[in-house]
C-alpha cells in the first residue's frame, strides 16, 4: 500500500487506545509520540523497525514516513498506548524547530525515562480542556528533546523544496495540479518534481494526490450525507471512476461500502 500524507483537523490530538496501533505506512507535519502503558507496539520508522515494550516510547518527528503493525499471535486487546500528535506551530519559538531535527535513535525505554516525564505521560489524556493538555503536551516535548540524542536534518534546496510543494499541496489538493503546474509555480523543471516524489514518497504525484483527496473524501463521507458524485469532485477528483479506484487503494473498501460501515458503527 502506498503511503499517504496525513491531514488532522486539530493540531493537539490525544488518544489512549486499548489495542495494538496497525495502520499503514503515511506521513504528517506533526510530531507524534507513541508510549505503551501496557504490553507491545511494532512499529518501522523510515527503514527502521522498532518493538516499544510496557513503559518505553517512540517519536516520529514531523516528515517522517512511519506505520504501525501487531504483533502476530498475541492478544490485541491486552494493550495500552498513548498517542500524542503536536503540530510544531503551536509552540512558537518555546522548542527548536521539530521540522528540522531528527533524532539518531526514535526510542526511549523504561529506563531512559524519568518520574517527571513519565508523570507527564500519565497525566495527559483525552477528554481534558485544551489548556490543560497543551500544558501537559510542553512538559513532555521539553522531557522528550532532552532525552533524545537530535542532529539537523540536512540542510539544501531539495529538502526545502520538497516541504513547500507538500505545503502547497496540502493547501490546494482540492484544486487542479500537475506536474506542469508544481514546475511553473516553484519554477523547476516537471522531471525535477518526479524524482522528488519517487525519491521522497515512492510513489507518483498522480497517486500521492489521489490518496491524500481519498482521505478528505473518506471525512466528507463520516460527516456529510452528500452524493458520492459531489463528494469526488469536492476532494478534486477527476471523475467517480479514479475517486472510487483510489478510495479503494486507501481504505480497502468501495466509498459505498464505507459509508455503510460507518452507519452501523453510529447505530
């Protein structure tokens, strides 16, 4: 399955799951930071592949392409993790730019971690204002940056460009674009945008844009009662035939079906 860039209506999310985390490969602009409570969580990090144990955690700084998976043969349920997902923006000048850092390894086990920042990862939980897990969210951040060796991501025009074409994608997916039109506006040639999606995403832009319109597509369809018809060509897809192609390379389902699914959740 490809990977896909992920769009968060909020830029503070906090969840505590009772199950394994398995989702496919994607990436975002936030940081996130995975801590298991209880039991095991695979998951890989760019080419790496770590297993994070009962008190240890990993962080998938922003840009990072990343997945989840469960462990084979063991009881899904018998979990506890922590999500945190941060966009960068919301603390100003208080951190370094996370954009920017990297850290040598991802993981931090039980013992690398102390009271004061695990009281914090206890502390933070769904449901709370967002004064209060904003406050608990720059504790843990602040514990996390130092305990993590970081270097700079490599600095050069490739990196800086290649995040102003996923900006400017992530603000304009709905709209037409191209290869031609990603060229002209950041004035480099079409064969330049190509390697940069091969290199970076591996994939082609035609299939990174689709996956990103499927995902906003897939939140019309939990929130809206529209036509399928509307629905693609709000997400900006050419025509119901590509929407339903990709929507089924994302999800692995028809638009149908998910919505179907999605109704007897609610009931």
């Amino acid at each position: 399955m490809l990977p896909v860039y992920e769009i968060r209506p909020s830029d503070l999310t906090v969840k505590r799951n009772d199950y394994q985390l398995s989702y496919p490969e994607h990436m975002h602009e936030y940081i996130e930071i995975i801590y298991v409570y209880k039991g095991v969580q695979r998951l890989s990090i760019e080419s790496g592949r770590f297993e994070i144990r009962e008190g240890g955690l990993a962080a998938v700084f922003p840009e990072t392409v990343h997945s989840f998976s469960a462990p084979d043969g063991q009881d899904k349920k018998n979990n506890e993790v922590l999500i945190l997902m941060c966009a960068p923006k919301m603390f100003g000048g208080l951190f370094p730019n996370l954009k920017d850092l990297r850290p040598e390894d991802p993981t931090l086990d039980k013992s690398e971690i102390c009271d004061e920042f695990r009281c914090a990862l206890n502390n933070i939980k769904p449901g709370d204002s967002f004064e209060i897990t904003f406050s608990w969210a720059c504790v843990i951040i602040s514990y996390l940056l130092r305990a993590l060796t970081l270097s700079r991501k490599a600095e050069g025009p490739v990196t800086d460009i290649t995040y102003k074409i996923i900006k400017y994608i992530e603000q304009n997916f709905t709209e037409t674009v191209t290869r031609r039109s990603l060229a002209e506006h950041f004035n480099v040639s079409e064969s330049y945008i190509s390697s940069i999606f091969s290199r970076k995403f591996k994939m082609n832009l035609r299939n990174y844009l689709g996956l990103i319109r499927a995902e906003y597509a897939a939140g019309l369809i939990r929130s809206t009662n529209e036509s399928f018809t509307l629905i693609s060509q709000q997400a900006g897809f050419e025509n119901t035939r590509t929407f339903n192609r990709m929507f089924k390379t994302a999800y692995g389902q028809t638009p149908g079906e998910y919505r179907k699914n999605i109704s007897q959740l609610i009931k």
